[in-house]
C-alpha cells in the first residue's frame, strides 16, 4: 500500500496558459498571482530572471509542465517545478531526547469504543488492516490512553489491548509480510487519566499521589505488552493533583524503567513551563505537550503555547488536527459546516491542486507540520490511513502557509 495522492480539482492548459511558459520564472510568477487572488491586494512584481547553474534543471521542469499541460493534468507537473531531489523527512526526535517517530501519527480514541462504533462499523480486524497500512506508509507513532475504549477493556477489547495484538502479528510476521524492521520501531505514546475515580472506568485503587500513577504506569504496560513504553504522559492537569506529585510520578516512572520518555497532555503554557522547571531540576525534560491544534482552532499559536514549546524544545502534537471531519473533501457538502470553512476548505483544494494533487485533508494537516508540530488525526480504515499519510509526502511553502494564515485571519477577524 502506497499514501493516496488524491485527484483533487485537475486544472485544464487554458487555465494557466498564460502564467506557465518557457520562462525558468514562470512558476513564481504564477504563484504570485495565485496569491494575490486570495490576498485580495495586487500581484506582486517577479524578479527579473537571473540564469544560474541551474538554469538547465529548470528548463527541463518547464518542459515536464508543458508535457502536462498537453494531457490537460497540470497539477502533478506544476509540482515538479518545485519538487526537492532530497527525500522527505518522514521522521522527527520528540523533544530533546524523546523517540524518533513519524511527523504523521495515528490517533486512536474510537479502537474499542462502542460509542463510536466499535463492533457495528468496525472491528479488530479492520484495525489489524489500519495498523498494517499505517506501518506500509511509513508511520510509527500511535497515540492511545488507558481510557480509550474502556467500556470494552473486560473483554480484551481497549485501544491499548487492540494495540497490543496489532503490534504483536507485525512482530510475529504472520500478517504483515516485510514489516516489523528493527530500524522503524513502533513508538506507542499513552496516558494518565488524572480524575481520581478512573478506577470505576479502568479498575484500580482511588487515584491520590504518586504510586497510583505507578500503578497505572505497570497496568498500561500489561496491557500493551510493553515494557518499557516508549512515551508516557499526563492526560491533562486535575485539582486533586499538584504539579509536583505528576511530575515526580513521571520521573520515578521513568528512573524504574516502565516508561523511555515523559510528556504531557492538554497543558497550558503556564503549566508546561511549570512541569519542565520541575522535570530540571532531575536533569529531565518534557518530549512532547499534546494539544487541540487546527486550521479551526488556531489558540496554541495565539496564546504563545506553540512558541514557548519551542523555545524549550518540547514538541507539541496536535490532536483533532481534521476538526472531526470538517477539515476533509466530505465536509464541503456538510450542512453543519459554515460557509466560511467552506470557503477555506475551497483555499485549500486549490492549493493542494496546484502542489501536485493532493487533498484538503492532507493540505491541512500538511500545514500544522509546516508550523512544527505532529499531527494524529483519529483513524479506523486503512483508507484513511492511507489518505492522511499522503501529506507526509509534500511541503508547502511559506507563501502557501502565509496564504492560508491571512484567509483564516481575515475569517477570524470578521467573526
């Protein structure tokens, strides 16, 4: 299996004769007035071309396009025009010292929820399918938590326990063929329920200080098969807990060895800079703060989040990165969808269109990873698996992501 490159809106010669030519500038210059359509402002001027080494690449780009332009998909080879020779960086270190893991990972909330229909829509096998189809496209983060699909956890049933078997047939090859190299381990991030009486959800004592998150810690484990967890983190802060006891619960997690790398969850910048001053002074760090982030919902980047967890070096992995669905192809037929996301989901099909015809999904989630962040948008079929591993496979550039910054500001501002 190969990410899906959707067909998006093919555009025909007619509709970009006159900015696409023999001129090594030509794509700038067509970019330019792209830009200045939904900028609503006058196209900027394009630089004089100057011939340089690689005068004769750009040449042989241009021809790519005009061949393109004669069989009516311009889409694919206006992506050449700009197409890197380099491969794409697939992977990133979390944190300082976290695990290396795909930019692109699987969330799993709805694995073993009835609620959301688990075992009407779908089932084990047709996750054993999503999990054999992410690890076939490159991806080798999945996000799940102690209380994703607990209603099911008696009969072996939770996201963590489903994980666990998926893991294991790839470890055991019986169904994943090539899969299982060493050099691409799976990275399993899960989480703390911090609310004292989670104990009703997933069994337990009362959850009150530091060992009931050990004990949690060593139930997670049990119930991945894994030891230790690749990435351990608080699902959010709770009153009933002070900072200091999660983070020394974390850090004694990981000092016994049930966890390599600590994180948290739904944190606000106040309360990162907290746990990492805390985490410091044992010569610790945070690897990751997992947050809301998407084109609908943008807090992270307003708020100063997004650049504190860069300043120290704590990456932030966006959950609900499709909005539930309103960010995709489908949502343009939604009636729960407002006309102005339409007309950013319109933006978007354009410009995924233009970079080689790729979808609005993958335009979306491409943007959060331009702005330095991992995405796990939810998935249960390896079809969608394979539709939002299709944006680890381009870049936008930084007037396609400053384009798509001023429409969702413009939109933001007149609300």
């Amino acid at each position: 299996m190969h990410p899906i490159r959707s067909p998006g809106t093919l555009l025909t010669s007619s509709t970009v004769q006159g900015c696409v030519g023999s001129s090594p500038g030509a794509w700038s210059a067509f970019r330019s007035l792209i830009h200045s359509l939904y900028r609503h402002v006058p196209p900027q001027p394009v630089p004089h071309h100057q011939p340089d080494t690689t005068e004769k690449q750009t040449s042989e780009h241009v021809a790519h396009v005009r061949m393109a332009m004669a069989s009516g998909r311009v889409g694919a080879a206006l992506r050449c025009c700009t197409a890197s020779t380099e491969p794409m960086n697939h992977k990133v270190q979390l944190g300082k010292d976290g695990p290396r893991m795909s930019r692109i990972g699987v969330g799993t909330i709805a694995w073993g929820d009835v609620r959301k229909g688990y075992g009407k829509t779908f089932d084990e096998s047709t996750l054993q399918k999503t999990y054999v189809a992410a690890r076939e496209c490159g991806i080798n983060f999945f996000d799940t938590a102690e209380v994703y699909g607990y209603e099911s956890l008696k009969q072996d049933g939770s996201s963590e326990q489903i994980l666990a078997r998926c893991i294991e047939t790839e470890r055991m090859g019986n169904q994943a063929g090539a899969l299982g190299n060493a050099a691409d381990p799976v990275v399993v991030g899960t989480k703390y329920f911090t609310i004292p009486w989670t104990n009703m959800l997933v069994g337990g004592g009362f959850r009150l200080g530091r060992q009931a998150i050990l004990d949690a810690v060593q139930e997670s484990s049990k119930r991945l098969n894994m030891l230790p967890i690749p990435l351990y983190m608080i699902h959010f802060p709770f009153p009933t807990y002070s900072q200091n006891v999660l983070m020394e619960g974390l850090r004694e997690a990981k000092e016994l060895g049930f966890v390599d790398a600590i994180g948290v969850s739904n944190y606000s910048q106040a309360e990162m800079e907290q746990a990492q001053e805390i985490l410091g002074k044992h010569g610790l760090s945070l690897a990751c703060n997992q947050v809301k982030y998407s084109l609908l919902d943008r807090k992270v980047e307003k708020n100063g989040l997004l650049d504190a967890s860069k300043k120290l070096g704590i990456h932030l992995v966006a959950h609900s990165p499709l909005e539930q669905g309103k960010l995709t192809t489908g949502a343009l037929g939604r009636s729960d969808v407002s006309d102005d996301t339409k007309t950013l989901l319109k933006l978007l099909q354009l410009i995924g269109s233009l970079t080689g015809g790729y979808s609005i999904e993958q335009v979306a989630l491409n943007y959060l990873l331009a702005k330095g962040v991992v995405a796990i948008p939810g998935c249960r079929t390896a079809t969608h698996v394979q539709e939002v591993a299709g944006a680890l496979d381009f870049e936008l550039d930084e007037n396609e992501v400053a384009m798509i910054d001023e429409k969702v500001d413009y939109q933001e501002k007149a609300k």
